[in-house]
C-alpha cells in the first residue's frame, strides 16, 4: 500500500535554520510487517513526526515543527542528504491518500447542534460516499478499495462502510489512524497497552510485532516492512 502526504510535496528552497524545540533524538526503526526484531536505521537530532514512505521506498517525509513555522522534510533512509520540500504554517497531522482515495470527518455545526461526517473521494477530489459518524472526531484512513475506512475513536477499532459501522477491536489508540496492509485483509494500529498489533479484518485475531517506547508509522510501498519513531533508542520485541 503506498501511501502518500496530501497535498504532495513539492519542492521548495531549504528553509532558514529555526531554533530547536526538542534537544533530544528522534530514531527511526524499520519492523518486518511479517514480525522480527527492529533495526535502527536513522537517528535525527531533534523532534520528528508523522512519518510517511515516499513512493520509491527509499526515503521518508517527516515534518519537523519549529516555532515559526513547520518543514516538511526527504530524509533518505540511507543516511544520505536530506532536504526541505514544504513549509507549512502549522504543525498539524497530514491526511493520507491511499489509491487515490482520502477520508477525513470534518465537524459542522447544524440548527440541531453539532455533526460529524466522514467524507470519502476519489483522486479528483469528488466526494464518493459519505456518513453520519459518531462522536468524536475519530483517525481515519482509506482502504484502496474507496469502500472501506479504518477509523480509532475512543478506544474502538472500527471498519466503517457506506452503510454500516464494524467494531474490530477495543483496545486502539485514538490519536493515530490504523494503517491498511497492502492487500486490504489487516490493518496495523497501536494499542493502548503500547503494542504495535496487526489486526485480520475478517476474522479478528491480532498479533504483536513490536513493543516499548515508540509512536507513529509508516508502512514501506511493498507492504513489507513499518517504520516507527523512537525517542531515547528504547524499543523491545514481543517475548
């Protein structure tokens, strides 16, 4: 599954130097998706987030916040030069296309109070289908089939269609969309107990391929490995 930073990013002249928020190192580690030990593969100095596989396989784009503005960065992952190629205003989570298709919940308010929809389209930016949602706001994420959307809300997994909503599992964290493998049949989410699981849509059992203190990920183009954040070089796999 490849998935890609909306708008997608262009290139743009290396921005001044900013002062450092986070003194401390942010490490990247690639996870096999089919389960085995992580490997360390970058160690960045400073605070980097919301990691996302270029389509090439060969590099990342992280932003980097800063107290003026934030940078989106391509930073090879094999420790080559790295460079700016968005300056953002705000430091804000992106959306993901996966196939062409994004989804985003977007809150309205109405005569009746407040309202939540979620929104599915296409790569022309139409809107394909779209439903009422619960509250809150929930992570959301396309399948590349535009029918299905994984959503983390208030500790529920769930697999939302046009017309239905499909609990999957009760344990996620709300703060990180769920990530759908390459062939549609799993989903990657973290738990609230700090385990990276894997999650088969159909039938529901789950396995754990990483634990310890980490956040966020991106999976590779091939669908075969995960890439977390780390602070402090401190993970451990499932025992």
């Amino acid at each position: 599954m490849a998935l890609a930073l909306v708008p997608l990013a262009l290139r743009h002249p290396r921005a001044a130097q900013l002062p450092t928020l986070f003194a401390g190192t942010t490490a990247v580690y690639r996870v096999p998706f089919a389960g085995g030990p992580p490997e360390r593969v970058l160690a960045l100095h400073g605070q980097w987030e919301f990691p996302v596989a270029t389509e090439d396989g060969r590099a990342l784009l992280l932003e980097r916040p800063g107290s003026a503005h934030t940078t989106v960065w391509r930073v090879p992952l094999d420790g080559s030069s790295r460079r700016v190629v968005r300056t953002l205003p705000r430091f804000t989570q992106p959306l993901f296309r996966n196939a062409g298709y994004t989804a985003v919940e977007r809150e309205t308010r109405t005569v009746s109070g407040w309202r939540i929809d979620l929104l599915v389209r296409d790569a022309r930016e139409r809107v394909l289908w779209r439903r009422t949602m619960p509250f809150p706001l929930a992570a959301v994420s396309p399948a590349a089939d535009g029918r299905r959307v994984a959503a983390a809300r208030m500790r529920r997994l769930e697999v939302v269609t046009a017309r239905r909503i499909r609990l999957l599992a009760a344990d996620a964290s709300q703060f990180v969309p769920p990530l759908w493998s390459r062939d549609g049949r799993s989903l990657l989410y973290w738990n609230t107990k700090h385990e990276l699981v894997v999650i088969d849509v159909a039938t529901g059992r789950t396995r754990v391929i990483l634990r310890g203190r980490y956040f966020e990920y991106a999976l590779s183009p091939d669908g075969r490995a995960v890439y977390v954040l780390g602070r402090n070089d401190a993970v451990s796999i499932p025992k």
